[in-house]
C-alpha cells in the first residue's frame, strides 16, 4: 500500500512543492491541476517523440514554466483575482492537454527508470511494489533543499519577505511582481 502510494503520489509531490514555492511568493495558483495535466501530456509527447523519458521530464518542466509565467504574468495586473485566474488557467490547461493529447492516446512511450526497493524479496508482487520511480527520490530531495533554501539563503528569504509584506519587499529595492511573477513560474515548472 506505502509503495502504491509513492508512485501515485510522485506528480503531487511536485504539484505541492511548485505550489509551496508560488504560495511563499505572496501568490496563489488554483491552476496547478490544468499544469500538472498539460505537463503530462508534453511530457509524455516528448518523450515518445525523443525516445528520452528525461527529455520527456524537461518538456513538462518548461511546459509547466510556461503555464506558470502566463498566470504570473496574468496576475500582475490590478484588480485581478488569482484564485480566478488560476481556475480559467485550471481549465485551459485541461482543455489544451485532452485536445493535442489524443494523438499520443494508444502508443506507449519510453519509462522512467525505477530504483528497485524490493530487492530482498523472492515474490514478483513485491518487487514490482517496491519498485520506486527515481523522480520520488528527486522530489523528497527537492522537499528538504526547498525548506533549507527558504530559511537559510538569500533568495529564500527575499521570496517569504515578498509573500509576507509586499511593502517591505518595495522597501528593500525589490520588484514585487518580478519575484512573484519568476516564484510562479519556477512552481510551474516543478
């Protein structure tokens, strides 16, 4: 059951890293479900098209880097909601993702290589159960780097002094939208 829910969690891992980024920017993204989905499908695309499932990996990356900087970018301008923005862009991406995605519906694609933790075992069901997805690995990695980076270096702290006071962030020299707009698109990205 743990394993099972390691391989199917790994996407939220990202989603909620990408989110904890863009939200510690003052910035909420309701979007990152659309991202995750268009994500996947480039990813997916590329991937077959390359034969690369890291290729495949980088091509959801920047996919999602792009979603993230339009809502950013969306987002920048008075009056403008981001819990709505990131709903339309929720939808968007959705849309986008099942419209260029049915070409890539029946082949099967090159997969990622899996870290196999079942090793001990005799029994098929719980080597292939325990057979964990390197991205799991770079994500709980990615976690702890994040919380460190956040508290400990310059940049982190620049992102939370923008998410907790816009003013003081402008005090400081800083370029509230800039830093929002480049914490969205990184959480896009992730």
């Amino acid at each position: 059951v743990l394993a099972g829910a390691i391989r199917v969690g790994t996407p939220f891992l990202f989603v909620s890293l990408g989110e904890c980024l863009t939200e510690k920017s003052g910035r909420i993204n309701l979007g990152l479900e659309g991202t995750l989905v268009l994500g996947a499908m480039v990813g997916y695309a590329a991937s077959f098209q390359s034969g690369s499932p890291w290729l495949g990996v980088l091509a959801a990356g920047l996919a999602g880097t792009a979603f993230g900087a339009l809502h950013g970018f969306i987002c920048k301008f008075p009056r403008v909601n981001d819990v709505a923005i990131g709903i339309a862009m929720m939808l968007l991406g959705m849309g986008l993702a099942f419209y260029f995605g049915k070409p890539y519906i029946q082949p099967s694609a090159p997969m990622l290589p899996s870290i196999p933790l079942g090793f001990w075992s005799d029994l098929p069901q719980v080597r292939s159960a325990l057979s964990i997805n390197a991205l799991f690995l770079v994500g709980v990695a990615m976690a702890f780097a994040m919380w460190w980076a956040f508290a400990n270096t310059r940049l982190g702290l620049v992102v939370r002094m923008t998410g907790d006071s816009a003013d003081a962030a402008r005090a400081m020299g800083y370029s509230v939208d800039r830093i929002r707009l480049l914490a969205t698109a990184a959480g896009g990205f992730l």
